[in-house]
C-alpha cells in the first residue's frame, strides 16, 4: 500500500471554502497515519478541481503526532500530484508536535510550505511571504 492509500476504516472530516487567493481545508478527527494520508487525499482533488494560488490547511486532527518516516513517505507521495504550484501553510492550533518534519521534507521536496501554530500568522504569510 503506498502512502496515499489509507484504510477505508479509519476517517477524518474535510470542509472547504474558498479565501482571497486560494483554498482554506479544516481537517478534523482522529490523528492516525491512515487520516492524515486521507485528509491529503481530498485536498489534493480540492486543488486539482479549483487550482488555488494558496492553500490554508488547518489541522485539528486529535492524536499522537506523526513520526519523521511518515511524515517523509507522505511528502514523497505528494510529489508531483498537483501541489507544486500551490502556496501552502499547514497550520496546528492545537500544538506543533513534530510537524517541523513536514515542513522540512516539503521543503526538499521543492513544495513552498510552512507550518504554524495560529491561522492569522499563516494567512499573513500566504498573502505577504514574509518569512
């Protein structure tokens, strides 16, 4: 099974709604590998059909953080499925855990992406870039 294929049995709620210049995705549920895969799963269809310039993700998916193996297969599997040209700012308002991994291997992975613990700070940076 590649990483993003997940469990029909585990689940995570997704909405969407759109904001200036791109996609807000809230996530909500259980914090496995299987519903963070899945959550990422129906982002990417989200992007693919709309084609924002930005991507606020808010993460509030209750659980034990990800280790930095899953956090790279994930990354990995996301190359080259439509998020490269998307500005993206994954935001954890319930605490970072070790999500700095996410943002290192999307880094590598050429993804313009950074992580935050509050949604203002991340929609600053999706609308200025400051750093």
């Amino acid at each position: 099974m590649s990483a993003l294929e997940s469990s029909a049995a585990d689940t995570c709620q997704v909405s969407f709604r759109r904001i200036p210049g791109g996609l807000r995705a809230h996530v909500t549920g259980t914090g496995t590998f299987a519903n963070t895969v899945s959550s990422w799963r129906t982002v990417l269809v989200e992007v693919r059909e709309r084609k924002p310039a930005t991507l606020l993700l808010v993460d509030e998916l209750r659980g034990p953080p990800l280790s930095a193996g899953e956090w790279h297969d994930l990354v990995e599997a996301l190359r080259g499925q439509g998020l490269e040209n998307v500005r993206i700012a994954h935001v954890k308002p319930r605490g970072l855990q070790s999500i700095e991994y996410c943002e290192i291997y999307a880094r590598e992975a050429e993804f313009e992406a950074r992580v935050f613990d509050n949604e203002t700070t991340a929609g600053l940076w999706l609308r200025y870039g400051a750093e």
